[in-house]
C-alpha cells in the first residue's frame, strides 16, 4: 500500500447509518421478548456489538410488529445478509428495513 491510498483512505472515512428493521411475526402468539432477542443476537453477529433499541406496533387483529432500531458501520454496506438471516427465523414472517440515517461525527 502507497501512501497516496493511506491517505486517501482516512480522507474517505466512511460515516455509521442508523437503521431501523420493521419484522412481522407469523402470529399474535409469538413472544416478541424472545424473538427480540434472537434478532439482537443476528444483528450483534453482523455488526460488532452494539446497542440496539426495540419498539412494538401494532398493525391489526393483534398482531404486532417489533421495531428495531441499531447503528452499524456504513463500511459493511448492504443489510440483505442479516434480513435473510432473520428471515430464515421460525417466527418471523418478513422483514422490512424501514429507516436508514446517515449519522456523520
């Protein structure tokens, strides 16, 4: 590695996204709590640890939505690997990224 790219790559520092996933449960009979947990397992083992912050929704006939909101490094690009991991979950029905924010400082 020259030095230009040295520099050039500190000058590119690349910025964190806060991204908010919106998952929807097969049923009103799943336990979010668990399924929270679960998903901030998947979402830790993609971007390091960090903190993540859960809401529900709720959508209709008593189903609920979970609302997870995380901050990840803008470096590890696209979320597609962590919504199929997610996905791929017993309980979860789809998954949807609903906010993405550029967080620069």
């Amino acid at each position: 590695m020259n030095v230009l790219s040295v520099i050039l790559k500190v000058q590119t520092k690349m910025a964190n996204v806060i991204l908010t996933l919106k998952i929807m449960p097969e049923s009103p009979s799943v336990d979010l709590a668990s399924l929270q947990d679960s998903i901030n397992k998947e979402i830790n083992a993609f971007t390091g640890e960090t903190e993540t912050k859960a809401e529900t929704e709720d959508v209709a006939f008593g189903i609920k939505a979970l609302k997870i909101t995380f901050v990840m490094d803008e470096n590890k690009g696209s979320t597609e690997a962590l919504e199929n991991k997610i996905k791929e979950m017993n309980e979860v029905s789809s998954v949807d990224v609903v906010d993405v924010r550029r967080a620069i400082g």
